[in-house]
C-alpha cells in the first residue's frame, strides 16, 4: 500500500524527535539567540505583564520577521487574555505566546490526499535562487531513504545548469533521472516521467520545474499547463505541489510567494536556508499570510539536511525549550 505524502512524516519514536529537536534548535540558533537579546527583559520571570511588555514583545517578533500583521494579531490574543485572566509572569507568557505560535502554523494542515495508484506525484516550484532543485534531489534522497522507489524529473528545461545540478544529486542519493536537451518542452519530459514511472510502478515522481521564463505570465503559464497535463495522466494528480522558499529573503519573498499560490496551485511551502538567518519568524508569517503549512525546512548543505516540518519543535526551538 502506497503512504501519502503527509503520511509518511510522522515521527514515530522519542529518539528521532529528540534528533529533530537538536537539528532545528541548531538551524534557528541565529533566530533564537537575536529573539532572546530582544525579549529577554519581556520575559523575566519577575517583571510583570503589562501593557508595556506586550508591546516590547510585538517590536520583538516584528523584528524576527514574524510580520507585523502577524505579530499585532498574536499580541491582541495575548491582551485579551490577559484582560480575562491575568498574565501571572513572564513564563505564562511564553508559554501562552508559543501556543499562540504553534496554532497559526497548524491551522491549514491538508486533507491527506489518498494515492489511488503510484506514482505519487510531488510537482517543485519556485523562483531560481531559492534551493528548488537542490531541494528536488534532497525529497528524492528522504524518500528513498524511507524504502521508497523514488524517480526524478528535470522539467526545468530552460537553465541546462538546473538539468546537470539534478543530474548530480540523482547520482548522489541513487535516484533515476528523466530528463530531455536544454530549451525541450517542460510538459514533454513530465509526460515521459510519468509514463517511465507508471511502468516501473515506481512510488514516488518528483518534478523540478522552471523558476524563470521570459516572463512572470510566461512562467505561470507554463505550470498550469504541468499541473495539467499531470491531472490528465495521473486522475488524482499531482498529490502537492510544493513552493520552495528562501528564508534569508524575509518578509521580501512573501508577494513573490503570493504570485505562484494563486497560479501553480501550491499546497505547501519548503523554507530553505533556515539555518542562515536570524528571521526564522518568516516561517510563521508563511503560514498566517499565505494560509499554507511549511511541510518541510533545510537546514544545510548536505544530502541529509532537509527536515519534516514539525510545529511543536520549530517552536520549542525558537523560544529555546
């Protein structure tokens, strides 16, 4: 029996959440430490919950990238709360703002999408320069690593250096490659993907997919016409169609983000390069503005280095648990 997707990222053992912990407590580090020299005094277990402190604390996670959208609505829930029942101290508070923060990033869990027959399709997209090919090959190598047959797509026809990154990280994580000459038709080389797949019966296609035509139309064009042709060969496809996101850009990639949402048919978000800022916060503002859950982070440069996303250990990480 084939898993979904979302399926297969529960985490069913202490050891491996405790893993996952220490590795997102490392990646948000710089977030957690500029988040630490500005709420420290917020958060004192001895200072009192005023109206001072909440505000002190919405300048805080404005500054850690939460949005100030996000944070303004966070900080009115929190004043609510205390206006119903006081706020004891500064470790009510944080415990009150982090299941503030963990309710925003669950509140647009997927409907689990039930594979009728393989392959489980998983369409990539986002600009260039965000990490979506690398993250291609990185779910290729998580899957396989889980037992599955996995197969890639290079349908990023239009940059000959995204076919030979992919052609790397194919050889790197033992996955097979379908792929046609620079300038082919993107949609072409997914209807061979797909067919190659059904043949091999192989579980999962994973498709990297271009980030840049001539134009924005052009671009959104031509993923329509993906996520289509993927509809036509495989009836309940594609199963996610993931938006590969730079966490370094901030609050700057949101509108960009927007654009592909409303266009590619995006399901979830992959932050990459969490571990090189200090505004982590984006993933929270991700989930609020763009009413999408983050599935998945990257956390480094190597093969293993791409993490399921999990709410309570991004947050418990963040506020240093």
């Amino acid at each position: 029996m084939i898993q979904t997707l979302f399926g297969s990222l529960k985490e069913d053992s202490e050891p491996k959440k405790k893993g996952l912990l220490d590795r997102m407590k490392q990646a948000v580090s710089r977030t957690r430490e500029s988040l630490e020299e500005r709420i420290d005094s917020v958060l004192s277990l001895t200072r009192t919950v005023d109206e001072a402190a909440l505000e002190d604390l919405e300048m805080s996670l404005i500054a850690s990238d939460i949005g100030v959208t996000t944070a303004t609505e966070i900080v009115t829930a929190l004043r609510e709360r205390a206006k119903r029942q006081q706020i004891r101290d500064g470790a009510e508070l944080k415990d009150l703002l982090k299941e503030q923060l963990k309710a925003i990033l669950d509140e647009h869990q997927p409907t689990e999408k039930v594979v009728a027959a393989p392959p489980e399709v998983i369409l990539m997209v986002g600009v260039n320069g965000t990490g979506k090919t690398t993250t291609s090959g990185k779910l290729a190598a998580y899957f396989h690593a889980q037992g599955k047959t996995v197969l890639l797509c290079a349908a990023d026809t239009f940059r000959a250096a995204a076919i030979e990154q992919l052609e790397v990280w194919s050889e790197r994580s033992g996955v097979e490659l379908i792929k046609s000459r620079q300038g082919g038709d993107p949609s072409a080389v997914l209807f061979d993907a797909v067919q190659a797949a059904k043949a091999r019966g192989t579980d999962m296609l994973i498709v990297d997919t271009a980030g840049r035509l001539h134009t924005k139309n052009n671009l959104m064009s031509e993923l329509d016409k993906m996520r289509r042709t993927t509809e036509r060969l495989v009836p309940d496809g594609p199963h996610a169609v993931l938006l590969v996101m730079d966490a370094t850009t901030g609050q700057n990639g949101l509108q960009q983000a927007k654009l592909f949402t409303e266009s590619a048919g995006v399901t979830g978000i992959v932050l990459t390069k969490l571990d090189g800022t200090a505004k982590g916060g984006i993933a929270v503002a991700i989930a609020r503005e763009l009413q999408l859950p983050v599935r998945y982070v990257g956390v480094g440069e190597t093969i293993d280095d791409l993490l399921p996303f999990d709410s309570g250990v991004f947050v418990d990480s963040l506020l240093n648990s």
